[in-house]
C-alpha cells in the first residue's frame, strides 16, 4: 500500500480546487445603454399643411464592436427598449423666418428592419419648445430585433398646423437601453 504525504494530499487538493473555480464561468445579466447622437436629415419643404413621413433614413448600428468592447455577443442580448428619442431643429436660416416645433401637432418615431416595423415614440401638440422635443416613448416596446441588426431604418411622421416655405436641418439623438448576459471568471 502507498503512502502520501500529507503536503502531496494538500497539493493535489488545492490544484483541483484552483482548476474547479477558475474552469466556471458566472453569467450576469448587465443593463447597458448605446446611444445613437447627431443623426442628421433634412426635412424638405412642404408649402401646405401635413400629415405624413418628413424623414425615413438608415442609421448604421455598429453593435458588434460595442459588444464586444462590452464584454458580450449578440446571443447574450436578452432585451432591448428605447430609454429617449430627442428631435431638434437646427434651422438657423436668415433668409427665411425659422422653423420651431411651434408648426407640429403631432409627431410619431417608427423603427424597421428585416421586414418588421414597430413605433417607438410620439409626441402630441408639441409647442412646447421652439427647437427641442423629447418624444413620449413606448415603454412596453422591445426593439431588440433593430439593435442586433447592422443597420435600421428610422422613419418620422409629423402632422403640421402650417406649411414651410425652406428645407429644415434637424437631428436626432436615440438612446438604447438593453440587457446583456456578460460572463466572466
């Protein structure tokens, strides 16, 4: 019969215990948010009174270099809502009177990609500020299926008490709020 040593018993125990817990990786789910600033477009000029889309363009997502900076891939997103939606008006014309939210009653924000579209904001009777609005989102929106894709379409609707007789320069901010399983050692 062998004998072991008391410190070979203690060695062999402490290697596997070290190999145990350093071999688990934890998964913890870990709230984010990625924001899109600056998406700039230009609202054409629209004579009369309006209801309809003044601003449909494709904004590029680049979430697989923010998750892999974050530590996550795609798969391990597990939700995603919209956080805020803020329009502005940069309209600073001296040609032409300026353009204010003042003109819009009603504006809503819609998302799409791959075939599926869903609202994600609106705001009405915004005469609330000249140049800003922050719309009212949809909080029981998940909008996971548009922050996976490498792109998505963002479409805005206005409806309008008065006509503009100049293109209009806006920007738009759109904050992400997501949760991500992230594992580690």
């Amino acid at each position: 019969m062998k004998k072991f040593s008391l410190f070979t018993v203690l060695a062999v125990f402490a290697l596997g215990s070290s190999l145990l817990f350093n071999s688990c990786e934890q998964a913890v789910d870990t709230n984010f948010e990625k924001g899109f600033s600056n998406i700039t477009f230009v609202v054409p000029v629209y004579p009369n009174t309006i209801d309809t889309t003044i601003a449909n363009f494709d904004v590029t997502t680049n979430i697989n270099d923010f998750a892999a900076i974050s530590g996550f891939t795609l798969t391990d997103i597990k939700s995603c809502k919209i956080k805020s939606c803020d329009l502005f008006i940069d309209d600073t014309t001296t040609q032409f009177t300026p353009v204010t939210f003042d003109i819009v009653d009603h504006l809503s924000a819609t998302l799409a990609t791959g075939g599926v579209a869903k609202e994600i904001a609106s705001k009405d009777v915004v005469h609330n500020s000249a140049t800003q609005v922050s719309l009212d989102i949809k909080k029981d929106v998940d909008v996971t299926e548009f922050i996976k894709a490498d792109n998505f379409t963002y479409k805005l609707n206005a409806k309008t008490n008065a006509g503009t007789d100049h293109v209009v320069p806006m920007h738009a901010n759109i904050t992400f709020s997501l949760v991500a399983t992230v594992k580690s050692k």
